[in-house]
C-alpha cells in the first residue's frame, strides 16, 4: 500500500522538486523534465502518465510504499530511471 505522504494534493496542479528523490513508480498527469524553477532529480523505477481522472481513481492499496501521485504536472531537473540491469539511466537516453 502507498504510504499516504506519497499521495499529492489533488488540488495542486504543478509539482516542483527540490533535492533528490528515489522513488518506485511515479503516476502523473505530466512529466517535464529540464525546468529551471525545479532543483530537484527524480530517481524511479518508472513514470506512469494519465489523465486526472484516472488518476483520482487509481487504487491505493495495490501501488507500492514507495510509489508517489501528483495529480498535476511534475516538473523536474532530470528524471533518472532504472534499466532492466538494476541502474539509474537519464529520460533522453531511455529505450522501452
């Protein structure tokens, strides 16, 4: 079950981080990675986009602890994600 400190305001529509995070899955309903007003790395095992109202209705008790919601647009320095091998690998250069 998702720890509910991991679960975004549903009223907040952009996201930005700040330090580093490592984090399981991410669910959002927009990933921008490159922007300047955030100063944070996102660390994850993978990025899940969806619309807001999916989103809304996504059950809690089947994600992971460590996965996160934002119910808006996340915006990010650089997201960071784990390959098939277990190792962190910048978005540009990520191949599914």
């Amino acid at each position: 079950m998702i720890n509910p400190m991991n679960i975004g305001d549903k009223s907040i529509k952009n996201s930005y981080l700040h330090g580093n995070h490592y984090v399981g899955v991410v669910y959002c309903k927009d990933l921008f990675a490159g922007d300047n007003k955030a100063s944070g790395c996102l660390y994850c095992d993978d990025v899940v986009i969806m619309p807001e109202d999916e989103l809304k209705e996504l059950d809690l008790s089947k994600l992971n602890h460590n996965d996160r919601i934002y119910y808006g647009t996340l915006h990010v320095t650089d997201a960071i994600f784990k390959n098939k091998e277990g190792e962190y690998e910048k978005i540009e250069s990520r191949v599914d």
